[in-house]
C-alpha cells in the first residue's frame, strides 16, 4: 500500500504544535499530527475531572506518579514516565517533565500569558550575558497581537516599557486575600497588576465557551473556557478535514535522504510496539525543548553524523529553565473569615511584574512575583496541620476532639502565598545530550542532564527571599517557616521543575553558533523547523508560552510563503 | 494488679470477641465506648472520575489488596475516632469511612505503610507498659491518657517522640479524610465548585475587613452584563464591545 506523502509532519501537539497545526491546515497543506500521547477532550464526560467533589477520587485529589499535581489534574504526565528513563552527569539534579496526551503541557500551565518585551530579546545588549536573538520585539509583537485575539487573554493596558500591552480581555476583581497583597504593595512601593492569563472572562467567539469560575483550570475546562492547545487550536483544525491526527506515536528520528533532507518521522506505535513511518515534505518539530533535542540528535546519517540540525555542536546546549522561590505566610486579620464562594479563574488574579533595574543589583536578570491563597476547595492534604498557627495567637498547637472543627473553621483562607519566578543566564555547559547506554522501552537513546545554577540564579534568589518576606509582611502577615539561606541556595528551584525549559535549539544567523535560523528553519536542512521554546536565545522573567505560539504562527506563514515561492 | 505480658495480651486478643467490625452500613452511631464494637460507614470500591486504563487497573489493584490486620484497622478506626468524634451534628470521622480512607491512602503510598504500623505497635507497646493490654483494649480514660501524652508536638520528651509523629499523621489523615466528604464541606460551611458568576469580594466583607476596591482598577475589570457579547478592540488595543 502506497504511503500517503503529507506536506507537513508536525510532532508534538502543545503550544507550538497545534498553533502550527492550525495554521497551516487552515492555509489548506494536508498535516500530519504527531502525538506521543493518547486523544483527550475535557468536553468528554468520561476524561472530565472539572467540577468533581473531592469525595468522588479515593484518593481525595491526592498526587500519584501519573498526576504529581493532583489526582484531578488534568494532566498526564510527570516527571518520572514508566518506561521513559532520563539520566544525570555528575550530581545534575534536573527534572525533566513530559505530558504525554493530546495539547500536550498546555493541559498543565497556569494559563499566565506574558508577552517577551523590547529588551528581553536583547539582553547581551544590557548586561553582556548570553547572546541577542536575531529578532527583535517588532518582529513579534504583530504575531502577538495575533495570538491575543485568536487565543484569548485577559489583562489590563498599562504602558509598562518590557511588559507590553495586549488585545486583553478585562480582568476579574482581585479576592480578599488579593486586596491584603495590594495593600500590602503599595506599602513596599512595589508594583501589583491585574494578572494576565489566557481565559476567556468575555466571549471571543461562538465555539468556546465564556468562564463561569470555578476555579480549576488545572483540570482542564468541559466548555473550553481556558485555553489549552487541544480545545482552541487542534480541534478546530481537525474540523477542516486537512489533519490526520497520529496518538500513542511517539517519534524516534527525523529520515533525510542522500542530500540531508528530510524525507519524513519514524516513530514507534505505542498501541502495538510497532515501528512505522510517515512520509512529507516538511517536518515541524514541537515536541517540547528537550524532546525535540532529543529526536535531533537520535536522526543520524551520513550527512548528519552527530544528529540533525547539530553540525555546530548546539543541540541540546544552553538548555535553561526558569528560577522559583516560594514562600507564604499566615494573615491573622483573614482569620474567622465569612465564607462565600470566591474560586475565581484558576490561580491569581493580581500579579507583580519585575518592577526592578538590574543595573543597581547584584544579578543580572529579574523575576516576577505569582499571589496565592483564598478559600480553595478542600482536597487531599486540607487540615494537615490543621491548628499550626495557634503558635502564634497563644494557643496550644495539636490535640484532638471537636475543637479540631473549630481550628479549621477558624484558619480557613488565612493564608498569602507568593511564588517568583524568574530568568536565568543561558550556559553553553548546561544540556542535554544522548546518554550512551541507556535506552527507554523502546529501545530510543534517552537524554542525560548536565546542568549547574551559577551565582546569577542564587543571588536571585536571595533577592526573592528578602522580597517575599518584605511584601507578606507587608500585607500583614507572619512569614512560615525559615527563611532558606546559602546552605540551600536560597530556596531555589532545582533546574527543571518549573517546567520552562527552552534554549536546546536556539535561533541565531551564524550557523556555527545556533541551530535555527529566527524562523526556526535548521540551518543544516531546510525542510526541518522547530516551533517549541527549543529555538529561544533567552527565556525572560516571562512565561514562555505565548512566545511559542507567537512564534509558531510566524514560522507557519514563513513555511507556507516558502513552500509558494517553492524554496522548500 | 497483675500485668499482662505482651504474649499474653495478644492470646486474650485473640481470644475476644472483635465483633464485626469492618463492615458496617452507612449511618452507623459509632462509640468508642468500647472498642470491640466500634463500627463505621464503608467507602465505595469503584470511582469513574475521568481516569485513563492504566489508572483505572491501578485502583483496582490498590482495591483488591489488604494491608491491614484487623487488629490495626480496629486501632485506626479508635484513634480516628478520638480525633474527631461522631457525636456532632455532622458526625465525624467514623460516619466519612476513615478506617478505610486510611487503608487506601496507605495502599496507595507505599511510603505510609511503615510509620502506620509501626506507630500502632508503638501504640500498643505504650499501652502495655502504662495499663496493660494493647491501645484499644484498655479502657477508655486510659486511652485517652495515652492519647493526651501524644497529641502536642511541643511535648519534648525524647521516649514521645515516635508516638507523636504517629499520632500527627493520623490527625492529618482524619481531618483530610473527614473534610473531603460531604460532611466535611457541611462543617466547613464551604462554598463553591460550582458554576457562578464572580463580581468581587460582597460588599459587607470589603467592609468587615476595612478595604475597598479602586475605581481605576475597577476600570480594567469585567462587567459581568457585557460577558456575553463577542470581544472585539479598536487599533489601540481598546476593548470596544
């Protein structure tokens, strides 16, 4: 049977992926789609986990290794894959996450949608670090504005210089623990706007549906209310009859022929074990930063003799991952709360962009600041340490017996949380490469992790301690906990579990020195385009989805004007 | 008094009636009068909450195994019970199914396993040495005793120590088991997980916790009348609609 030739192969179905998928099916080139995981659609009342009482899981919500963020999380995935190792050099501690289903780790985010700014894409510019991308924010921002308005973005215009303005859609009110925050801001003359998240508080078009605020975008939303590549871009592009979706596939390599080019993807039927093939014209790589280094440098030939795309010895380097610090504190004026029903959209409502010049610190990249707490629904882990802040109202913490009901009642929503997040510097050491003798249960090379904060990272860190302890008190609150010094650097994050990896294919003009070109084109195939955050020069205190998906549609209209201009 | 020996606490165990404990239907007035006759609500078997194959054999397998000796879910179910009695217009720990609760979450994590066990022989071993017999089979006061020695984390001393952590998770685990039910949601008095239109903290709230909302940040927040109506902006990035 002859194999059907697509135009496009398109790996992976996130961010990048399904916003590639819709464009290009919809400029009418027939599109295979590639997923490692299984279908999956929120609408489904057999996948929905939205709207579920805690008492309908046995487990109550609790994580399990498929669903580390809860076992209502919409997401399956992790950090550790039955079947799919990862390895460590030296005493690397990354954390590697994987989605494994359709839309990829947009089941997963927070939904917080940052535009890069003006000088985010030339940071080298500023403090010498790292490299410029070969593009510049007027490159973007069209697509931005693009996305803003096809996606949906709720957020406020406020003439920020590196935190641009949008097509938003208004914000919802902030909560009272958010209104705590604010105070709590203005005090420390720090910075605090509404949040800018991708779900829809005003109707964009007639096939999603408008938010109704419960609160559980991380379990994915049955009227597609929030934004996740499957329900605004794949199932779209599936409508138009120009996709044939591939689940349980997982690619091995990208085939190229006698010339470098590609000819197609072999991948591995995950239903079966069996290895097949698709054949097409363009391969378009979205299968998140690391995996598609990954199937990079696993495609090799005699023209590629140390992967594709790797003859500057670039793929897989200058892998970085955002910084996070967390800390939170008890609110004793939020204590004996009324209680009403304030679950909002998923997460903050109010946010902190940097607000900071580099120039006056000691670290040469900034960091937002994510507000957390409010009278969340009870879920495995409520009442655990149910009474610990009688420590600080003279009373006597533990016990039993019903004035247990009291303590809950009495805590309740008490709560202010703040994480940061922030930028780190790029490092030509930091990567991943092929481990050599280790292979997943398909017999794939798997990736190892060679990575290492430097002191730009820690003394961020640091400056978010000293921050975060500032604002909670600030806000009126008694700061948890110890604050972390040097000897844990800080409360840094491991690299990795922030889950913004990017870099490991990164854009440039010099092709010894990248691996793309700023469309995502591979400099050592022209029919090969990378649309993951793989192609990012640096990552910005910035979360790095709506820069994928800005990205992805510039690299599609790049693809369809070359493919008429028959270049490729 | 004579003192009962370990081995011959466990003979008399043996030997008493532990009259049905483990199964009892929905409604059942718990008492932790006497612990041989403790009964509490059972937990459904199966769920249907959105899981893929894989998970769903997983909770199978987690359904169809025992870890568990009877002696220790009858300990679980006293100490549940201790911690959050039934006698209360939303009953307690024993009318949301805890002793079976636990012995998921304990199937569920391995890593539980030991520090249960372990901490209900702990249990015992002090009940012996104090009154006796092992924990549910001294009398109430006593158990209450032991109980008391146990329940503060502030208690420093170092024989304690083991006993406390126990009886910390166990608290952890009934408060969350309890407060994830229906009941639970009742004693709290929660409100949401429902679809429903949020316009700001109630009015009587912002007032009660003396702060007020902007007006310039009110201007960039949704009316909620005008939800409905497709978005669309002028070319300044102004919402129009």
């Amino acid at each position: 049977m002859a194999q059907e030739q697509y135009d496009i192969i398109i790996v992976g179905s996130g961010a990048g992926g399904g916003m590639a998928t819709y464009q290009l099916a919809n400029a009418g080139l027939k599109v295979a789609l590639v997923e490692a995981g299984d279908y999956y659609d929120p609408a489904s009342d057999e996948q929905r986990t939205q709207l579920r009482n805690p008492w309908e899981s046995p487990r109550r919500g609790a994580s399990t290794r498929r669903r580390p963020f809860g076992d209502y999380n919409s997401c399956i995935g992790g950090w550790d894959l039955d079947g799919e190792p990862y390895t460590q050099k030296g005493d690397t501690d990354f954390r590697w996450w994987r989605a494994r289903m359709l839309g990829g780790r947009t089941n997963h985010w927070g939904r917080i949608a940052l535009r890069f700014g003006p000088l985010d894409f030339k940071r080298k510019d500023i403090d010498g670090l790292g490299d410029n991308w070969p593009i510049g924010y007027e490159d973007v921002k069209p697509y931005y504005d693009k996305v803003d308005k096809l996606i949906g973005v709720f957020g406020s215009n406020e003439g920020l210089p590196n935190d641009p303005d949008g097509f938003f859609l208004p914000a919802p009110k902030p909560r009272l623990h958010e209104l705590y925050y604010i105070n709590g801001a203005r005090k420390s003359n720090i910075p605090v706007i509404p949040a800018r998240k991708s779900m829809l508080t005003k109707r964009i078009n007639n096939d999603r549906g408008v938010c109704y605020y419960c609160g559980q975008c991380s379990r994915a939303c049955s009227i597609h209310a929030d934004f996740s590549s499957s329900t605004a871009l794949v199932y779209p592009a599936l409508k138009g009859g120009q996709v044939d979706l591939y689940t349980d596939a997982m690619v091995r390599e990208v085939i190229t022929d006698d010339t470098g080019r590609a000819t197609g993807v072999s991948y591995v039927n995950k239903k079966n074990g069996q290895e097949q093939q698709l054949q097409g014209r363009i391969v378009v790589l979205a299968a998140s930063a690391c995996s598609t280094a990954r199937i990079l440098l696993n495609s090799k030939s005699d023209r590629h003799e140390n992967g594709l795309g790797n003859s500057g010895d670039h793929v897989g380097r200058y892998l970085h991952d955002s910084t996070g610090a967390g800390r939170s504190a008890f609110i004793p004026e939020l204590m004996d709360r009324d209680i009403y029903n304030e679950d909002g959209v998923s997460g903050m409502h109010v946010y902190t962009p940097w607000w900071l010049d580099n120039k006056n610190l000691d670290f040469p990249r900034g960091y937002h600041l994510e507000i957390g707490g409010g009278m969340g629904m009870p879920s495995y882990g409520f009442g655990f340490s149910a009474n610990q802040y009688n420590e600080f109202i003279g009373e006597r913490v533990g016990g039993y017996g019903n004035q247990l009901r009291d303590d809950i009642r009495r805590f309740y929503g008490s709560r202010l949380s703040i994480d940061c997040r922030g930028e780190s510097v790029p490092q030509w050491g930091n990567r991943c490469e092929l481990d050599p003798t280790v292979v997943d249960e398909w017999g794939i090379p798997v990736l190892r992790f060679d990575y290492k904060w430097t002191d730009y990272e820690i003394d961020q860190a640091r400056h978010m301690q000293d921050t975060m302890e500032e604002l909670l008190e600030a806000s009126g609150g008694i700061v948890l906990g110890s604050k972390p010094g040097a000897d844990r650097d800080y409360g840094l994050t491991k690299p990795g579990e922030i889950i913004h990896e990017v870099g490991t294919t990164r854009m440039g003009t010099d092709a010894a020195k990248s691996v793309t070109n700023e469309f995502g084109q591979l400099h050592d195939a022209d029919n090969v385009f990378v649309v993951d955050a793989g192609t990012f020069v640096s990552q910005a205190d910035k979360n790095p989805t709506w820069t994928i998906m800005a990205l992805s549609w510039r690299t599609s209209d790049y693809i369809v004007d070359q493919m008429k201009q028959q270049n490729i | 008094m004579k003192t009962l020996t370990r081995r011959e606490t466990l003979k008399s165990l043996l030997l008493a009636p532990l009259a049905g404990g483990v199964i009892a239907s929905t409604g059942c007035i718990a008492s932790s009068n006497s612990a041989a006759e403790i009964t509490w609500s059972s937990l459904p078997k199966s769920y249907s909450y959105g899981r893929t194959e894989a998970e769903k054999l997983r909770d199978q397998k987690l359904f169809s195994e025992t870890y568990f000796r009877e002696h220790e879910l009858l300990t679980i179910a006293v100490l549940c019970d201790i911690i959050l009695p039934s006698d209360h217009p939303n009953g307690g720990a024993l009318d949301a199914g805890l002793p079976e609760f636990v012995e998921f979450m304990v199937k569920d994590r391995e890593r539980y396993k030991l520090p249960i066990r372990g901490g209900i022989a702990w249990l015992d071993n002090r009940a012996i040495d104090r009154f006796g017999a092992d924990f549910i089979n001294v009398t109430e006061s006593q158990r209450l005793s032991l109980c008391d020695e146990i329940a503060y984390p502030d208690v420093k001393d170092a024989e304690l120590q083991a006993g406390i952590s126990f009886f910390s998770f166990m608290r952890n685990l009934t408060l969350t088991g309890y407060y994830t039910t229906a009941e639970g949601f009742k004693d709290l008095g929660y409100k949401g997980n429902t679809p429903n239109i949020w316009d700001g903290v109630p009015e009587s709230v912002l007032q009660k916790h003396n702060v007020a909302y902007e007006a310039e940040w009110l201007e960039k927040c949704v009316d909620q009348s005008r939800r409905d109506i497709i978005a669309q902006w002028d070319d300044e990035m102004n919402l129009i609609s």
